[in-house]
C-alpha cells in the first residue's frame, strides 16, 4: 500500500492534551478498515510544545513509535526518559505509556497502533482514552 498525501490528505485529528495550544496533531495514514485489519491505525503526529498525552494502558492493543524530529519526554511505565530521532518505543499490551513535549520545539513521531492478536480481531472495548480497539 501506497499512500500518498497529495492524491488523499490525511484525516487530522487534534488531541487537546491539556489544551488546544499545547495539542497533539495527528494526521491518520491508514485504519484497520484499509489495513484488512492488519494494524488498528498508522499516523504521523506532531506534539506541540507542553502538549502532554496522559499515561493509559494498551490493554488489548500494540504500539510502536518511531520519533523523526524534534524531542520528546516518553514514560514507559513509569519509567520517564528523553527520545529524539531515530529512537524507537514499543508498547506491549497491557503495557502504559505516556509522551509529552516540554521542549520549544514540535517533536514529530510515526505511530503504528497494531492489535494484540496476529489475526487482527477487535476487542470491541473502548480504551481509556476513548479510542475502540
């Protein structure tokens, strides 16, 4: 699969994480729906700086990151660290995490959310962050 923002933007989401000034702007790639259920959501995201996306579980969901540009201030359960590019987190299900950016700078992150089962199936829950996985 080829996705091209020219022949299809990207749908944009804005998470106001604490606010719309300090947001997280993701732009969704592909959905599980385009995927054949292969992975639940890929996006491109930019963290605006003092964006702050709280600590939640993946409870029956995978998630990796793959940070481009910029840096960011990621808590791997409960662990806090600094990631800039390059650097790669993964999030196990059942696993927490939690990313911010205090820095003056946007932080750019690819994000590939993937289900915790190899053949893809829907929990049908609702995750803590209001998300259906």
């Amino acid at each position: 699969m080829i996705r091209r923002y020219t022949d299809n933007p990207f749908k944009q989401v804005v998470f106001p994480f604490p606010s719309e000034d300090k947001a997280g702007i993701q732009n969704v790639i592909a959905t599980k729906a385009d995927t054949d259920g292969a992975l639940n959501q890929w996006a491109r995201s930019v963290l605006l700086p003092g964006c702050q996306v709280p600590m939640h579980p993946h409870e029956n969901t995978q998630e990796v990151f793959v940070m481009v540009s910029g840096f960011a201030s990621y808590n791997d359960n409960g662990e806090e660290t600094i990631v800039g590019p390059g650097d790669v987190m993964y999030v196990r299900a059942g696993q927490s995490h939690a990313i911010g950016n205090p820095f003056k700078e946007p932080a750019v992150v690819f994000e590939l959310n993937l289900p915790d089962t190899p053949t893809g199936a829907d929990s049908g829950k609702e995750s803590k962050m209001g998300f259906n996985i």
